[in-house]
C-alpha cells in the first residue's frame, strides 16, 4: 500500500507528500543514446571510480534522478562521504555537517532530498520547517546520534547545575532540544571558546571533545560516544603507513583517538581536509575518515595520489541512486519533527551557524 493511502486524513487535508506532491510515473532506465550523450559530462567526472562497464547501470538513474528533481523542484544535498556516483552527479550541493547546515537553511527548493543519514535531514528539517524534507533510507542512521538520548542529556544537566551544553550536530533533534548551541569538527572549539563558562559539557563524541580540550583551558565534561567509522583507526596503523613511505601526508578527522590525531601531520573536518589537499596537493596523502571522501576528492585534484584505508560508513551507504530515485517518485521516506521539539532545537543550531557566519 502507498505512502498515501496509508495517511492519516486530518479535516480533508493532504498529510503526506505523495499527497501534496503526487506520485510521478515512474521513469524508463534504459541506457539509451540519448541518455549516454546527457550524462556524458557527468562520467567524465567520476570515471577514475566507476569502470565504463559499470556505467550504462548507473547513467538512466543519474538521468531520471536529475530530470525528475527539476520536474519537482527539488534540490539534493550530499555528504562527502556519499559515493561518487551520487556526489558528482545527482548532488545540488556537497559539503560536511556545518556546510550543508548552513545551505540547508537558504534553499529556495520546496522539497529537500537529503544525502545523508537521519540526523542530516532532520537538521534539514529543523531549518526549513515548511518545505519538505526526504531521506532515501530512513535506517540510515549514526552511532554517534543512537549513543545518546534526550533523557540522557537532562540527567547530565541536572549532575552539571549551570554547565552549558554544547552538543555535536551529529545527534537527534531531542538532544539538540536539550543544548544551548550545537557545533561541527570545523566549528566545535569556537564554539567552546564563545561560553563564559570555565566548564562545558562537550557531548557526545568522546574523542572529538578530548581533541578539543588539548586546545583550551576550559575543563571538557565528555560522553562515551564514538564513531564506528573513525574509531576503527589506530596510530600503530598510520606509523606503519609512515615508515612505508615517510613522504606521505596523513591528515586525519577529529573523531579520531587523540594518538591518532598525534600521529597525523593536520586534523580537520572534512571540509578542513579537503582544503588541505586542494591548497597544498601532496604527493602522496592518507585520508583517516570515511573512505569515500577520498574518491570524491581525488576527482577534483589530479596528480595526488590516495592512500585508502577503507573504512566505509554502513549507514551512508545504504542511500543509493535507485531509492534516490524512488523517494522522488514515491515522495516517500518524508522527514518529520515534533513541532514543540523542533523549536527549542532550532534554536541550539541557529546559534551555531550564527555565530561562525
């Protein structure tokens, strides 16, 4: 049964988006001439990553996917760790948490399909509460955001009396509901800096706000949650890739362990990393994050080689092209947040975004 009929009427009025929005006939994936000429452009871009075998799978979804968002107006936001196929060819604007935070609150574009995981898109939603917002996968989730609840945050509110909250944007809207401003890796010890206080709660990545309490004189209360991504890496494994070749550059992610962060020659969100590589294009570099940033990378900088320990992030990778494709049509997987909670966490995020604007 549809998204639609499967809604809850209220007074005759539409409560979903296949009911606002309609369902779209559904589109041929054929790789026809036609479609081989208007992706044409689009393979070039990625064609380091994908082998031309595998192209004519994934030309008709870029096609129907790219055709259809102008048909809805829609804009699609992408992670930098969403595979290059959607990266460099379906995405209206790539970029890590705080950049696509920031976007996500100018859009013009009615619906919003968010690339990301679940926590990206309600954030989305938080900022544009009347547009709608999509997800391809709602599963598509973040260990960092399921290692800490709302309830979680009042009991540590009611341990720490005055301490402020600053929360990673990395957490579900009921836990930005309970901060006083959210952060990003990029932003976090701005943010830390901005408070009066000489103690801040820094929730809930331990190694992120570990990383950042070497960098301040503010006492650092942390959280026990981590990254199953960059929490796998080990500075034994980045020594060894140094003493194979000393003249490569190891740029690492603040969700890293602090000896990993010690090892590494900078550390930075990804949109820090990427910068790194653009403006200083080593030789040879080693990325410690998710391992498809890399690949979205290395179509931008020819002539640097990547070293990819390939540590791949399950969630981001269950938004693909075809249920890309498919929420579009369907205008399923919408994204809601409760009204009464959605407020206090706006708050939390606009004052992030309006303090590093």
């Amino acid at each position: 049964m549809s998204p639609a009929a499967l809604a809850i009427k209220t007074d005759g009025f539409p409560t979903t988006a296949a009911e606002r929005f309609g369902v779209a006939e559904r589109p041929s994936l054929a790789f026809t001439p036609e479609v081989a000429r208007a992706t044409e452009h689009l393979y070039d871009r990625v064609n380091h990553h994908i082998p031309a075998i595998e192209w004519p799978i994934h030309a008709p979804y870029v096609y129907a996917i790219n055709r259809l968002k102008a048909e809805r107006g829609a804009v699609i936001l992408a992670h930098n760790y969403q595979t290059p196929e959607i990266f460099h060819c379906v995405a209206d604007i790539v970029g890590d948490s705080l950049q696509l935070a920031r976007e996500a609150a100018k859009v013009d574009a009615e619906i919003i399909v968010q690339c990301g995981v679940h926590f990206m898109a309600e954030t989305s939603k938080l900022l544009n509460p009347e547009k709608t917002v999509l997800i391809p996968d709602m599963r598509a989730g973040c260990s960092l955001s399921e290692s800490i609840t709302g309830a979680d945050v009042r009991l540590l509110k009611e341990r720490y009396p005055g301490v402020p909250v600053v929360t990673y944007v990395n957490t579900s809207a009921d836990v930005k509901a309970e901060t006083d401003i959210c952060c990003t890796s990029s932003n976090v010890l701005a943010v830390v800096e901005s408070l009066e206080s000489d103690t801040v709660l820094c929730i809930p990545d331990e190694y992120l706000a570990m990383n950042v309490a070497k960098q301040t004189k503010k006492k650092i209360i942390t959280w026990k949650g981590r990254c199953e991504v960059h929490e796998r890496f080990s500075a034994e494994e980045l020594i060894a890739y140094r003493e194979a070749d000393p003249s490569i550059q190891i740029i690492a992610h603040p969700e890293c362990h602090p000896d990993v962060i010690a090892v590494a020659d900078f550390a930075g969100s990804t949109s820090g990393m990427i910068d790194y590589v653009k403006t200083n294009l080593p030789g040879r570099v080693l990325l410690v994050t998710e391992c498809s940033m890399a690949s979205n990378v290395e179509a931008e900088v020819p002539g640097v080689e990547f070293v990819k320990p390939c540590n791949l992030c399950p969630h981001m990778k269950r938004i693909t092209l075809p249920k890309i494709l498919d929420c579009l049509v369907d205008m399923r997987e919408e994204v809601t947040v409760d009204p009464v909670i959605a407020a206090r966490a706006r708050l939390a995020v606009e004052r992030m975004i309006d303090l590093v604007s």
